[in-house]
C-alpha cells in the first residue's frame, strides 16, 4: 500500500517506477508514505518524523522532476541532482498518479496529499481490517477539498481519489450496509485488507479464497 520514500533513493525509485509504468502499459499508481518507525530503527537509522517528513517531501518533488524526462538540477536539504535525465519517461502524463497515506485526523499527510492525486488515510478510530466510520471519511473528504481549492492554478481541480479499506462482506445486502455509506460519504476506492489480529494474516490460501470470490458489489 505504501513505500516510504525515505528509504529509497529517489532516481531508483524514479526509475523503478517509470519501468513499471512503462511495461504496464500506463497503470502503475504509487502509494506513499513515512512509513513504520520499524522500517527505520532496525536499521540504525533515524526516526525522527520530521526529518522523515522532510525526505519524502524532498524526494516526491525529486519524482515529479525526474519523471519528465528531462535534465534536472536540484539542490535540496537532503538531496541533489546535477543536470541529470532519467529515461524513459512514464506513460502516464504528467506522472502516475502518487496516493499519500496517513493517519486521520492528523493534519500534516493530508495536507501532503491534496496536493497529488489522492489519500490513503489509515483512522486512529480502526484497527486495521476495521473500515472506518462515515462519519470521519466525511470530514476528511471535507478537509482535503478545502486544501485542494487552496491550490494554485487550478491544481485542485485534477482528479483526486479517496482509498478507504478494510475486510468486506461477500453478502451483497450487507456490503452495501458497509460500503454504501463510506462511498456517500466520498470514498472513490475500496481496499480489500486483512485484519492485523487474524490468524489468516500470514496465510495466501484465505487470500486467494476471498480474490476468487471476486470484489463486493451492491
């Protein structure tokens, strides 16, 4: 769901990413992040969320130069390029769609997100595996869409998905009673997820069960 920016090298990711896009034929969507204090720690290397912050701001603006295609000089605070090209350039025009993940009500990744093209908001109020309340998609869909109106030329105008997830009914009655007020409530896309806390987290046969009984529909 994620890549946390801060751990790659921003020309390799650009790159990886191009490649894929490339080969995909124009359907890569790149979903991105801090990532887990985990990620970090582990490896002896900081995590301080700010400076964290920092890298992935630093490294998304870097994306974005990259996948042009053209010769980029930049001289940031933690990265720097000098009249560098990276090539091919993706399908996708101006870029693959970049989704920002974070936690809601947290103000900072959402902010982060109205400017690309879509949120992946995790809530404090759900466990992984739990959808979250109408309630809170509302007022995050709210926040983001006055972010949004805030940017300049036009840029709030693109279009811009709200990724919600959680572990869905095969019912069709009842994902409806799940999904029909999240989609209400501005949810664009649904993330099939596993609960944290199962036993089946680890497990491909509960996956491959739940793909082939297909999405849920109402």
């Amino acid at each position: 769901m994620v890549t946390p920016v801060a751990r790659r090298r921003p020309q390799q990711l650009a790159r990886q990413v191009a490649t894929l896009d490339v080969l995909s034929g124009g359907r890569v969507t790149l979903g991105v992040g801090l990532g887990d204090r985990d990620d970090f720690s582990s490896f002896g290397e900081p995590t301080d969320q700010r400076v964290l912050a920092e890298h992935l701001d630093e490294g998304l603006e870097l994306l974005e130069q990259y996948w042009t295609g053209e010769p980029v000089t930049f001289r940031g605070r933690h990265y720097q390029a000098e009249n560098v090209a990276l090539r091919p350039a993706p399908v996708q025009r101006p870029h693959p769609p970049i989704w920002v993940a974070g936690f809601w009500p947290r103000r900072p990744p959402m902010r982060r997100a109205a400017r690309f093209d879509g949120a992946i908001p995790l809530f404090t109020s759900a466990s992984h595996g739990d959808a979250p309340p109408a309630h809170e998609v509302r007022d995050l869909v709210a926040y983001v869409r006055e972010q949004r109106e805030a940017l300049p030329d036009g840029q709030g105008g693109r279009p811009f998905e709200i990724v919600v997830g959680g572990v869905s009914p095969t019912d069709r009655d009842q994902a409806a009673d799940l999904l029909g007020p999240l989609a209400e409530a501005g949810a664009t896309w649904w993330d099939e997820r596993q609960r944290m806390d199962g036993d089946d987290l680890d497990r491909l046969s509960p996956v491959l069960t739940r793909i082939e009984q297909g999405p849920p529909s109402f």
